[in-house]
C-alpha cells in the first residue's frame, strides 16, 4: 500500500501545468440587464443576445480551476444599433454610479476591453498570486507578438493555433508567411499512426522568438 502511495505521489510530482484562456458564449434574455449587447455566436452562427465570458484556467493535469475571468460585449457592425441594440433598449438598461475602486465598476469597465489585453492582465495577476504553470494554451485567436513575448518574459512556454494570415516567420534568414512555409515543405509532411494526422514540423523565428511550428491535418493526405 505504501509503495502504491510513493508512486501516485511520483505521478503528481510530474504533473504538467498550464493556464488555459478561451472564451465562450452566455446567453440571456433581457435587454434590459446592464452592460447586455448582441454578440456573435461562432456555435449558433448568428448573433445572439448575451455576453462574451472569458475565463482563465489552472489546470495541473487532474483538475481544471477557474481562476480569472471577464466579461465582455461586441459592438455590432450597424451604426445605428450600438452594441446590436435599438436606442430606446439601451437607454431602458440598468445603470448605476459607482466608484471607481469597486470590484463591480472594474468589471463593469472590462466590459468594452480587448479580450487579448485581458489574457495578459490574467497572466500577470495569476503569477503574482503563485499558480506557477509550465505552459499557456490559447486558440489562434489570442496569438500575437506580445503574447509572446510575455508568456516567455514569465518563464513559460506558449501552445498556440496561427491564423494562416499575413503574420511573417523567419526560416533560415528568410521571411515568409504561414501559406508560403506550407507550400515549400507540403511534400515533405509526415505521418503519425497513433493521432492519425499528417503533420510538418519547422523551427521558426516570430519577433525574435525561436518557435516551434506545426502544419497538421487529420486523416486527409496533404
């Protein structure tokens, strides 16, 4: 029994840490709740009415702990409807005068934030309180140079999705874009059998950071 004890002690001691960041819809009914606007659902695809909830998490390989969050609202694209709503909605909405070192006029102020400026604000908040992780997980939509360069700044490393879009990577001395990296080495993608993906692994530099970067596509032949 105490044998089975030092090896699940072992297991913990080798645990990995990460801070996770995603976002996610929460939707509501009244227009009238305070700070409410329309934002875009990528799982209904339309807009819907709500806020956007950004959360980070601790996890450590057994559990995940929420340990930062914020809200947020979109503007819309029309206008003549801010944040998606009709003038006479927004001026029937809750408001109240608060000051400004209440913890609910902070959130409330967070509201029209950048969500990839609260990524960094939680980063910093969640190292200064001690969750020490090993890594930090986003989706592509939060990678940037400043990302970057904070997550390494903090002695972590970054797990991130790219955006095939204009950013620029050095290989080799050159500049070139995510498209133009896959088309130069398509033909050289290898196969793992376990995960069933075709993948391309490249050593890149991004903003002076030498990065690993994968091209992966499940099951279908590249």
């Amino acid at each position: 029994a105490k044998d089975l004890e030092k090896e699940e002690i072992n297991k913990v001691d080798k645990k990995t840490t990460c801070l996770i960041f995603d976002d996610t819809d929460i939707a509501k009914t009244g227009v009238n709740i305070e700070g409410i606007s329309k934002i875009w659902s990528h799982k209904e695809h339309r807009h819907i009415l709500g806020f956007k909830l950004l959360v980070c998490n601790f996890f450590d390989s057994v559990s995940s702990i929420p340990v930062d969050f914020s809200f947020h609202r979109e503007n819309g694209s029309k206008k003549s409807e801010q944040y998606g709503l009709k003038k006479s909605e927004l001026k029937n909405q809750y408001k109240k005068e608060r000051s400004s070192e209440q913890s609910s006029a902070v959130r409330k102020s967070e509201l029209d934030e950048k969500k990839t400026k609260m990524v960094f604000q939680m980063i910093k908040r969640a190292v200064k309180e001690g969750f020490k992780a090993e890594y930090v997980l986003t989706d592509s939509w939060f990678f940037c140079k400043d990302l970057v360069s904070l997550v390494v700044q903090k002695g972590m490393d970054l797990i991130s999705g790219v955006k095939m879009g204009k950013m620029t990577f050095v290989y080799k001395g050159q500049n070139y874009s995510p498209k133009a990296l896959l088309n130069i080495f398509k033909s050289k993608a290898k196969y793992n059998r376990k995960l069933k993906i075709h993948y391309i692994e490249l050593i890149i530099s991004y903003n002076g950071q030498p990065i690993k970067l994968f091209f992966i596509r499940y099951t279908i032949e590249i």
